[in-house]
C-alpha cells in the first residue's frame, strides 16, 4: 500500500510549485493511505484545507503540527473515533461520511468536538451509530455541540435546538445501552472471525499434509462463491 511520504505531498503540491512548507490545501484523496504520518503535519504546518478522503485510514492521528487547519475531509476511511483535534483550534468543517464510528465510540468522539468552537459543520451520514439511530443520533449531536450551525448538510434551527435539548436526557441513557451492546456484538463477532480463521487455516495445513504424503493431487481447489461482503474496516482494506 502507498504512504504518506514526502514525495507524495510534493507531488500533490504542484500547484504551488511543488512548495510545501507554505502550502494551505492539499488533496490526498484515493491514493489507498493506510495512516497519516507525522511528516504531513511536519513539513506542511501551514495547512488550512486537506482532503483525505477515499482511502483506508483507520485512525486520526499526527494532526497536532496543524494548528492552522480549517477542513478536513476523512469520508469514506475506516475511522472508528473522533480524535486528535485538540491543537486544531480553528476547525470549521469536518466530514467523516460514511467512516465505521459506532456506539461504543460515539460519546467520546462527541466529546473530542465539543471544544472545537469554531466547528460550524459536521458530516457523520453512513456511520453505524448515525444509520442505526435515527433521530436519537441528530438530537443528540445538536445537543452536545450547540456552535454547530449545520449537520449533515442540515442547516440547525433553534427548533431543532429546543426538540434536542428536550429529548437529550433519554438519549444519554440510550446512548450508554446501545454502547454496552455494541460492545457485546463486537466481542461476539470477533470471538466467531477467529474461529472461522483457525478452521481455514487448520483446513488449508490438512490439506498441504495430504499433498505431501500424495494421498491427494495437487491441483487447484475450485474458489467457493464469494458470500456477501461485509461492511466492516477490514473488508474495506481486502478490497
């Protein structure tokens, strides 16, 4: 997989010339990044706008050197957290559309935004936690981050403010039940992956004895038809 390396930014800083210390926005979009490295922050400290979307990162990280950033887009990765934003003072917008945050990491990742006062817009659609709880999901986020003036690309009125703030003690306790059971979900999921590795694994060892000993020939098995593909973080980095 491609990283983020120095080269790569150089490139994607042809329209300034190839300079990237006073670069303001750079686009690293669908280059299937894994991580974002220290060196974006490092050598690019002037950055206001930096679009990341469409690649497989799993985590926000090393965004401590862009004190300046005003944008980022993180749609279509593999984030399950909100974090690394506390030096990111001016922070307006912030699109994770369609990222994997779930219950289990939904208070802590508002909680990341609450002091992001200058945050004005926020995209979470395609989320677990925004798809599997609906309206609690908006009433809840409007609540927690009263600077927001658009979520979702859903302009805030004070309406909306009044119906949130009314329903925001039921859905703090449905948040915390909901997060518990995606805990339990999560478990038992990874609990049933294991077990179907192991019993590949051991299959495919059982079957390279067989070879060996020439109990059996060594041709190709046929492929078993491809089951239906989940929609978790790491099918997104098989595919």
């Amino acid at each position: 997989m491609p990283h983020l390396t120095r080269a790569l930014i150089r490139k994607r800083a042809e329209h300034n010339e190839g300079i990237i210390s006073s670069l303001e926005e750079i686009s690293l979009h669908q280059e299937e990044l894994e991580g974002i490295r220290e060196v974006l922050g490092t050598t690019c400290r002037k950055l206001k706008i930096v679009y990341l979307q469409n690649n497989i990162i799993p985590k926000m990280e090393n965004l401590h050197h862009l004190k300046e950033l005003e944008y980022l887009n993180l749609a279509l990765n593999n984030i399950q957290k909100i974090e690394g934003l506390e030096r990111c003072e001016f922070l307006n917008k912030l699109d994770l559309t369609v990222n994997f945050i779930d219950f289990d990491h939904l208070e802590e990742s508002i909680d990341q935004l609450v002091s992001r006062q200058h945050l004005r817009e926020l995209y979470m659609m395609g989320n677990p936690s925004q798809m599997d709880w609906d309206p609690g999901f908006k009433d809840y986020v409007i609540h927690r981050l009263p600077q927001l003036e658009s979520l979702d690309g859903t302009h805030i009125t004070k309406s909306m403010r009044i119906v949130a703030a009314q329903a925001y003690p039921r859905l703090e306790g449905e948040l915390k039940q909901k997060a518990a059971e995606c805990r339990v979900r999560k478990a038992v999921e990874a609990e049933a992956e294991a077990e179907e590795k192991a019993e590949k694994d051991a299959k495919k060892a059982a079957r390279a004895e067989a070879i060996e000993a020439g109990e059996i020939e060594d041709v190709e098995e046929e492929e078993e038809e491809d089951e239906e593909c989940p929609h978790t973080p790491a099918a997104r980095v098989e595919m």
